[in-house]
C-alpha cells in the first residue's frame, strides 16, 4: 500500500508543482467550487498510477490544483464508494496520496438524506460527529505505522475548532446551516423506512453513502477535517415522494453557491 500511494505521488509531483496544504473533497452536484479555482492544473484520474476511478453522475473524476483566494488547494472531483464495489482501502487510497503530498486539513462535502425533521432540502448541515454503518472500517488489516498509528482516537472526528471557524464565517456571509451526526450507509439503494427510524433513534441527523471512510482515515493519519452535508432530499419515510438521484444532483448544485462560499472563505482562514 505505502508502495502504491509513493508511486501514485510521484507521478502527480511530475505534472505539478503545487504544494496545497488543505484539500476539498466534493460530492455529488457540489462540484462548481473548482470554477473559483485561480491557475488551475487538472490530471485525470485515469492517469494516476494505482488510482481508481469514479463511476458515479456527478462525479468529475479529476485532481485540481491551484489557488482560492491565494491559497494553494487541492480538490477532488468526484470520490469513490463502497458500494462502488471497491476495497474501503481503495475508497480512501486519495486521502492516502493527498497526506504524502503534504495536506494537513481537509473540507469533506457530500449530498445526504435528511433524517431530521428541522432539515429540509437544501439545508446546509456542519457535521459533528459520524455513525458507521457500512459494516467494514478502511483501517482493517495489517497496519503500517508509516502512515499511523495501530489504534488512532476518533474522539474529535471533526475537528472542533475548524468548527467554530465555519460558524463564524457562516454568520459572516449569512449562510444559514444546521449542526449534525452524519450516518454512512453501505448503499447503493435509498434506505428504508424502518432503517430511517433505527438510525434516527441511534441519534444521527443525516445519512448518506460516503465521508465516514474518508473521516477515519484523515484521523488516522492526523489530518484535520471539516464535514459540510448538503441535505438533498429527506430520508425514507419522511418525504413522500420516491428517491431520485437526478433530483438529489440538481438539488445540491442549487445548495452549492452558499455551500462554495462557505468553503471559499474558509479556505482563506484556516
């Protein structure tokens, strides 16, 4: 695996030169922020060495480096699932590259289910903490402490000072949001409606099918995070119509302008 990610760096370091020191991760729909991106360099995934692909509608597939008001970002278009049929290694190996490339924070966004009655679409919700439900943990196996430790603490999964941050630009801007447990679910089907009411009672404001892999490991190899969820759409048995995909990336792009502003100026101060 160490092999893998060394490889995979060294092929980006031969494309750019960039040096980001924060990294976004950008969901379904969520994907304008890299409009904004200043000197902009773009590499494929399906140029990268051991890299996987996305398979997913909404999900660019690309690495783009550049600047955001000054400062140098890395931003994932598009990132892997579970349900994808990929390894919890290979849905986190970006997270793997991005720490030897020299990130230290990463802001993960996603498109989710509402479980929460005050939510609804479009709502912009901070994350506090996560349940994983997906029945498999990325740090299963041999470990290697070249990237972390055997048995990382997960008692500040997002990083409470970065959250103070984004309240305070949020309040700034105007934005409002909601504060939330994000649940990650195995996928790929919409969850039921008994599913919906066991995790609600587990105490989880919002679920979706991504972010808690990528948490795990970002902890695990000491980097701090930052979630914002964009609620796309309430959860089974909340809202009454059926699920669609379609609609969730048209909901998120909406949410997106507040949700890039947001991450644009906390780029600039974090």
């Amino acid at each position: 695996m160490y092999d893998k990610v060394m490889e995979s760096v060294q092929y980006v370091q031969s494309k750019v030169s960039n040096q980001p020191k924060i990294a976004v991760i950008l969901g379904s729909g969520l994907g304008d922020l890299v409009n904004i991106v200043e000197d902009i360099k773009s590499i494929d995934y399906s140029e990268i060495p051991n890299f996987p692909q996305s398979t997913v509608e909404g999900h660019a597939g690309k690495l783009a480096f550049g600047k955001i008001n000054g400062v140098e970002v890395l931003l994932m278009q598009g990132r892997f699932h579970y349900y994808e049929g990929y390894t919890m290694k290979e849905v986190t190996y970006p997270v793997y590259m991005m720490k030897q490339l020299g990130v230290e924070k990463i802001i993960v966004t996603n498109a989710c289910g509402g479980i929460n009655t005050e939510f609804s679409p479009g709502t912009l919700m901070l994350i506090t903490d996560f349940i994983n439900l997906m029945g498999d943990n990325p740090l299963m196996g041999k470990n290697d402490e070249r990237f972390g430790p055997r048995f990382p603490d997960m008692s500040e999964p997002y990083k409470l000072d970065l959250i103070e941050k984004a309240k305070e630009v949020a309040t700034q801007l105007g934005i409002e949001y909601k504060e939330g447990v994000y649940a990650g679910f195995m996928g790929p089907y919409y969850e039921t409606a008994a599913e919906i009411r066991a995790y609600g009672g587990m105490g989880a404001d919002a679920i979706g099918m991504s972010t808690v892999p990528e948490t795990i490991v970002a902890n695990y190899l000491g980097m701090d995070v930052l979630g914002i969820s964009c609620i796309t759409n309430m959860a089974t048995g909340i809202q009454q119509c059926k699920h669609s995909h379609q609609r969730v990336v048209e909901t998120a792009q909406k949410a997106s302008v507040n949700l890039c502003k947001w991450v644009e100026e906390m780029i600039a101060v974090i």
